[in-house]
C-alpha cells in the first residue's frame, strides 16, 4: 500500500518561483504551456489505462481533459498549470490518485511542523530560526486559517498538498489561537533554497533513496517498564524478516502498545507480515478489486512465534493507508483495541508512473494511479471514513504545549501500567 506523499511530515517542498524578467517570463510561459499540455495529456493516458474502476468511478474524464486543455492556455504561470492538472486528478475523490509535478529550481522551507488532532489544526514544531518562531508561532499554537482557508480534517491534506508540494508560497497569511485564547493575524515569511532542477546523478538519487528509507524504517521501543512495551513503527516499509526480528524483540512481555500515530502505511508483505505475527489463525486482511476482478487476502500465522499478549494500538488523524487496514482487523478479529484520533481514511493501492521530459537534461514528473479499492472483512470501505478508534484521545493545546501525551497515558492505563501524559511524552525523546 503506497500512501499519498501529502501524508508525510517532511517541511522542505520543491516549488518554482519566477523571478525572471517579463520578457524572458513570457518566453518561458510559452514552452511551460507546451509542456503542462503535454504532461496532462500523459496523465489522462495513465489514469484510462490503469485505475482500478474501467468506468473511472463515474468521471467524465474527456470532458474534464477538454476543460483542462482549455484552463491551461489561460493559465498566467507554471504554478496555475500544475494546480489544474492536480485538479483534473482531484476530481476522482481518491486519496491515491495525484500529480507529482517536475521538480523545480527553489525549494521553500515554512520552518514549522502542523497536524490535526480532532478537527483543528496545530503547531508541533517549529525551528527557532524560522520567521514565524521570531513572530511568535510556538508549538500548541492552533492555525486557524492559512491564506483564508480554514484547515479542517476535509480540506488539511489538500491545503498541505497546495502549499507546499504545487504552490509553495514566499509567505503565508495565517490566523492563530494561542493556548490563552488569544487570538494573531501575521504574515509568515518562508527561507528560499535553490535547488538543482533536473534528475539527481544515480549516487545523488540512492544516497537520498537510502536516507528516506532509514528515516521512515526507524523503530523506537520503550521497555522500560516490566511486562510492557511501547513500540513506534513509523511505516510499513520494513522487509518481512524485519518484521519478525521486530516481533522477537518484544516477544518477552505481555502487553504490548503498538504506535501507529504518523505512520503512512507501506508494504502489503509488511502487513501480512505483521498479522501474522498476532493470529494462531489464518486472517482475512482484506479483498481487493482490480479491473480484472476480486482477490482475497490472507495473513498466515507465524508458527509458533505468536505474539499472544494484550495490545493498544495508537492512530493519529495521518495514520493511513496499511496503518489504518492493521488497526481495523484488531479490532474485527477482537483481538485488541484502538486509541487515539480517527484515522485519514487514505486506504487504497496504487502505483507511481513516472516519467521525464528533455533532452540531455532530463526533468521528471510523475502520476500516483489506484490500481485496486480495499474492501474489509465486514464488507465497509475505509476509503473516506477511516478508523474509529474505541476511545478517542486527542492532546489539548496544553498537552502540546507542555510535550505530554495523554494519549499513550490512557493506553498503558487500559492494560494496567501507570505513566503519567508527562512521563509518556518523555518516553522517546532520546531515541
């Protein structure tokens, strides 16, 4: 299951902004037209010809492609081009379908880091060399509007994936609310970086290829307490045999708290894995429909390894994807429990088509296509609605504020070990 690159908590996005002259900007505009015609054209031929529903889940898609076309000849910069390509994908309502536009020259960094809890959007990090900390943005600091849009759970994914990964801006008009109730109009300025445009060098591509994997298969465990563990697993991205030294490593105690909060999914195989790591029995994982029809999909046991223990598992609102499909067969099979906040509702396959344009310099570009739906055990979709937890636990802008985590408070309460929301939010700090 490969997840949406919205999901992902990285701050520093590629954007290209025109600081050229208006002579030499007009030039440009004419061979950009040129280029974004084609590009959607490429897109539309990879959406007909691999999403999962033939009949494209109802979309008029050459209507929409006329429509585009005729957008793009208006478009006044290379950003608007992107925005309505992205737009002609946003139509198919599918967390995985999605433009990753061609790299560009200026990468912009915000210096903060936002997620939701409940339905409001909140600092939890920000870099003390930033323009917004120098403002005054703090973690705990509620966003209540970022350039007129309110973010909500709806809208926050689409709001990310606008102004950083399409549209990234030099500046961000935002509103906030302090823990106080106090309220802030301000303008954020972001740090310009000019980045290399074209294709990194094969070294350049797998030294960032590696780091990207390490950082996003980097377990944290907490065994400090006898009888329990505190396990993070940030992505589903491990190798099956990873997953079971994962498994080994916990095997000496009996309750286990597995935190899924910010894990975007990953591997099928790491799933199954994972499953089977939890169940004397076959499980059912789920079924899938392709074009060519329904497969069923099943987690075998892991001899006699499993894990037989209580379990909590964590979700966050950006929880997704393999994350989300793991916690809903705990709680189908009655095996554990589920608790945190409600989970993104991102849970579909699909797969990245890549492609380059140039000549000696080559720029790439790409489109995420759903090449399967997910449909559980019980015959619901957790596209769109996402996991319910069995209790639901969000952190105040207090909590934040002071780095406590009732949420991993509540869970080792539930399996009958004592951590104060202080002492839960200390757990990792040194790992």
């Amino acid at each position: 299951m490969r997840n949406c690159p919205v999901y992902k908590s990285s701050i520093l996005i590629t954007a290209f902004l025109f600081l050229l002259p208006s002579v030499a900007a007009s030039q440009d505009l004419k061979a950009e037209r040129v280029l974004h015609q084609n590009i959607l054209k490429t897109v539309k031929k990879d959406v007909e010809k691999n999403y999962f529903d033939a009949k494209l889940n109802g979309v008029d898609i050459e209507k929409n492609f006329k429509e585009a076309r005729k957008l793009i000849e208006k478009a006044k910069t290379s950003g608007e081009m992107s925005d309505i390509i992205s737009r002609f994908l946003l139509q198919f309502n599918d967390s995985h379908v999605f433009f990753l536009p061609p790299r560009k020259t200026v990468s912009v960094d915000y210096g903060w880091e936002l997620k939701m809890f409940d339905d409001k959007a909140f600092v939890t990090g920000i870099e003390e060399d930033s323009d917004g900390y120098k403002k005054g943005v703090r973690v705990g600091d509620q966003v209540y509007m970022i350039e007129g849009f309110i973010p909500n759970r709806r809208n926050f994914q689409l709001l990310k994936y606008h102004y950083e990964v399409l549209r990234p801006q030099p500046s961000l008009g935002i509103y906030l609310i302090k823990p106080s109730g106090n309220k802030y109009k301000m303008q954020i300025d972001a740090k310009i970086i000019k980045d290399n445009v074209f294709m990194p060098t094969s070294r350049e591509l797998d030294m960032e290829i590696d780091k990207s994997y390490a950082d996003n298969t980097r377990l944290s465990y907490f065994q400090e307490i006898p009888g329990l563990t505190i396990l993070r697993m940030p992505s589903f991205g491990l190798t099956p045999t990873k997953v079971d030294k994962m498994m080994d490593k916990v095997a000496k105690d009996d309750a286990l708290i597995l935190d899924l909060r910010d894990n975007g999914g990953g591997l099928f195989v790491s799933l199954a894995k994972l499953l089977g790591n939890f169940f004397d029995k076959d499980v059912t994982i789920c079924f899938v429909k392709e074009r060519d029809g329904m497969k069923k999909y099943i987690a075998e046991p892991r001899s006699k390894k499993v894990h037989s223990g209580k379990i909590v598992v964590l979700l966050g609102n950006d929880s997704a994807s393999a994350a989300e499909i793991f916690a809903r067969i705990i709680q189908l099979e009655k095996r554990g429990v589920v608790f945190g906040d409600q989970s993104a509702g991102a849970v579909m396959q699909s797969k990245i088509y890549s492609h380059t344009y140039g000549l000696d310099s080559l720029i790439p570009y790409g489109v995420s296509v759903t090449i399967a739906d997910v449909i559980m055990d019980d015959g619901q979709r957790l596209e769109n609605a996402g996991v319910t937890p069995d209790e639901k636990i969000v952190p105040t802008a207090l909590d934040l504020v002071n780095r406590r985590d009732p949420v991993l408070s509540k869970a080792a309460k539930h399996l009958g070990f004592e951590i104060t929301p202080e002492e839960a939010g200390r757990a990792f700090l040194d790992r």
